[in-house]
C-alpha cells in the first residue's frame, strides 16, 4: 500500500461556503446525518427486528415520521431501509465532530532508503505494551511518536512490530494510523502542522480504496480530484479496514466539505491529523 506524502506549500483548492444551519434535533424529510451509533429497525417499534447498524456520521434520507410515534423512516440510494428514533437525527448543516485521528510522521526519519515507511501506526502518547520474546511475556516501554507495524488484532487488543520488537499488544485507542509523510524541521521554534482530512469510504483492501476515489470522483465532482487522497488502515471491533480520505484542509473547510457531499448523499466524516 501506497502512503502519499505531504507536499509543504500546496495550497489545495477551497470549496465554496456551504450555508450554516441549527441542529433542528427533529424529525426530517431529505439529507440528514445519524449523531450516534443507531440500530436500524424493520417497524417504527423499539421491540422490532434489527435489520442494520449504522454508524454515527452516516449520511441517510428521511423520508418521514408516522403519526404518534418517535421513529422516521430512513434510506440509503432512494431505498427504504427501516426505522429510527427521530432524535438519532441532525441536520446536515450542523458543525461536524471529529470522528477520528490520524498521524503524518518525518520522512527522514521514519522512511527507508526505497521510501518504504517504516511502520503503518505512531504512537501517540507513552505506553507500556506487553511484549512477547522466546516465548515469554514482559512490559515494554514505549515513547509517544513510536512508529509501529500492524501485525494483527486480537482480542479487541493489536499486535504491532518495531524495529527492535518482534511483537508487542497496545490498545488501540494509543495509536495514530500513519497517512502520510512531511519534510518539515522542527528542531527550532516551529510548530507542527496540524490539519484535517475528510474520510469518505472505508473498504476491505487498500486496492478496493484507491478504486473508491475514482468512484468518488464520479460522484462527488471534479474538484475534488485536485486533492491529495490517503489510503490507511483503521482497527474496529470488526477488525482491519482502509479508510479512504483526502485533504489537507483547515477545519471550516472540511465541514464546508461534509456539508456539501451530504446534500449528494455521500458521507463524510472528519479526520483530526497530527504531525510527528
């Protein structure tokens, strides 16, 4: 898999103002976005068959509320597809959260001579792992910025690989999946470029995700084609995906960008990307 680097100076192309609006917090009719992870019914009944999860963020079309109740009937491509309580919906113009993070690390550094990374995942805060070594366990002391290779995951918990460690388990929630890299010097006073991403697709392999961004040209416009787009693994509870994103952009224009592929229905979530 192919990690795209960040070029300093490149100022992407900025979409247009998209037109604020409140959280309406109500039943809709059209584009709307799930504020939280929701269980998709068959009937407008809390004790009805679950026919799909949805995730929080998830760009779905109301299609109305049946009298006397707190359900409205949602879609995916003009297709019904079940229930859910009015209030798991917000408009499509409220301000987005971010939905998760993501790292760009030093290519100097953390690259090798053919410009291999040398891992898929930084650390971001100081961990202790548990190591295996000879067939036995002991604690690993990690620094933040540790970058580290996916081996696996097990038990809700992932296997990575160092340089110097052939197997250590980290939770997750420790580690920054690795987008790209950067050419910046932070030795002196500078700051680190922090900016923001916006993920449009998850797949199961890293080539099903570079044809996404075609496809998501097709759909989405041209001008977005410009954009540099990121290919990264993403840990679940259901395991390993690719999470398909593009930017870099400041966070207004990334919220102006969700907005906008919403009203096309296509989804959208933020990406928070830190530098190391």
């Amino acid at each position: 898999m192919a990690l795209l680097s960040l070029v300093a100076g490149v100022t992407p192309p900025r979409p247009a103002g998209a037109q604020g609006g409140p959280n309406l917090g109500r039943p809709q009719v059209g584009e709307a976005i799930l504020n939280r992870d929701v269980e998709v019914r068959v009937s407008a009944d809390d004790g009805s068959r679950v026919v799909m999860n949805l995730p929080k963020g998830k760009t779905v079309e109301a299609f109305g509320t049946p009298r006397r109740t707190s359900w409205t009937q949602i879609g995916l491509a003009g297709r019904d597809i079940g229930y859910v309580p009015n209030d798991s919906l917000d408009s499509i113009f409220i301000a987005r959260t971010v939905s998760n993070q993501a790292a760009v690390v030093g290519r100097r550094r953390w690259t090798l001579p053919d410009g291999t990374l040398r891992g898929t995942h930084v650390l971001a805060s100081d961990s202790a792992g548990m190591e295996v070594k000879d067939g036995k366990k002991r604690e690993a002391k990690l620094e933040r910025g540790a970058v580290l290779s996916l081996l696996d995951m097990r038990d809700g918990k992932a296997r990575m690989s160092t340089e110097t460690i052939a197997s250590v388990t980290l939770p997750p929630d420790r580690l920054l999946p690795i987008i790209g890299v950067h050419d910046y010097d932070f030795s002196g006073s500078g700051q680190a470029r922090n900016f923001f991403a916006a993920r449009v697709g998850d797949f199961l392999t890293p080539v099903e995700a570079e044809n996404g961004w075609s496809a998501f040209i097709a759909a989405a416009g041209p001008q977005y084609a410009p954009y540099t787009h990121f290919i990264y693994p993403m840990m679940g509870r259901e395991g390993v995906t690719f999470a398909l994103a593009f930017g870099p952009l400041d966070r207004m224009g990334v919220n102006n960008i969700c907005v906008a592929l919403a009203q096309r229905m296509l989804d959208c979530w933020v990406v928070q990307v830190e530098t190391f």
